[in-house]
C-alpha cells in the first residue's frame, strides 16, 4: 500500500466512496452530487492547509483517500475514507500509520461517532486518545473526539 497525490483519474473511486450510504452513515457525512464533489475537491487543492492523499494498493487499486485539514477553531483534523469492499483488511491502520510518518504536525485530531467501532480502534491502533468529558471538539453527542500528542 502506498500512498500518493489525488490526480484527476482518482475522483471516480473517491466519488463512488463517499457516496456509498453504509459508508456517508459511518462518518456521519452526507454524500455530495458529483458537482458539488467535484467543488469541494478543488477547494482542498486549493487549500494550503490541507493534505490530501489517495491510498493504493499492491495491485494498483485505489481503496480511498486520508487527509488532513485546519477545522474550524484552527485545529488540525485528520480523516480517512476507505471503499467498503476493502474494509476490515487493516487498510485504513496501515494508511494512517503511513500519513502520520510523513506529517508531523501535532496535535492532531479526529471525529469518530461512537456507533463506528472500526473506526474508533484504527484511531486507537494508531495512538490517538479520546477527548475527556468537556473536551470534545464539537457539541455533536453522537461523535467522540480524538487527539494524537
């Protein structure tokens, strides 16, 4: 697996991921139209702050995308998206593991709703902590906060 800049061949496979309803209900983000995808891709490579990689595998297969932004309040917030055809094979453990050797910056943080256990364990596989009661990055009851120190 490794990971590399988003090209333009690329959007389809991330479109189709982040339209998928099991995976938009797991993040706990409404999938976008493709126009509307296609806007937002362009204001994250246009943004300097943030960092957006696409995860390949060995056989050239792109299984999705990690990234890294500035979030509202400043902080820096990491999330990951991985096709459901590949989950539970450890690829989003090992593409985070391989985004935080390459981006230093901390902390580092990250939204998981409590619901998704899969999530909540690559978070913590991957060193990240959960937010202490009054921590919490945002006042959304259903989502845990996450930090890496």
């Amino acid at each position: 697996m490794v990971l590399r800049e988003v090209g333009d061949g690329d959007l389809g496979v991330l479109f189709e991921n982040q339209a998928d309803p099991e995976s938009g209900a797991m993040a706990g983000v409404g999938a976008r139209d493709w126009e509307g995808f296609v806007a937002h891709q362009a204001r994250v490579t246009a943004d300097p702050e943030a960092l957006q990689r696409v995860i390949v595998l060995e056989d050239g297969a792109v299984a999705g995308d990690i990234a890294a932004w500035r979030a509202d309040g400043g902080v820096r917030e990491v999330g990951y998206r991985i096709g459901r055809r590949y989950w539970g094979r450890g690829i989003a453990t090992a593409s985070l593991v391989a985004f935080l050797a390459g981006f230093s910056e901390r902390p580092l943080y990250a939204h998981v709703l409590k619901s998704n256990a899969g999530s909540i364990r690559v978070l913590e596989k991957c060193g990240f902590v959960r937010l202490a009661e009054g921590e919490e990055l945002d006042d959304d009851p259903e989502a845990y906060g996450y930090v890496l120190r």
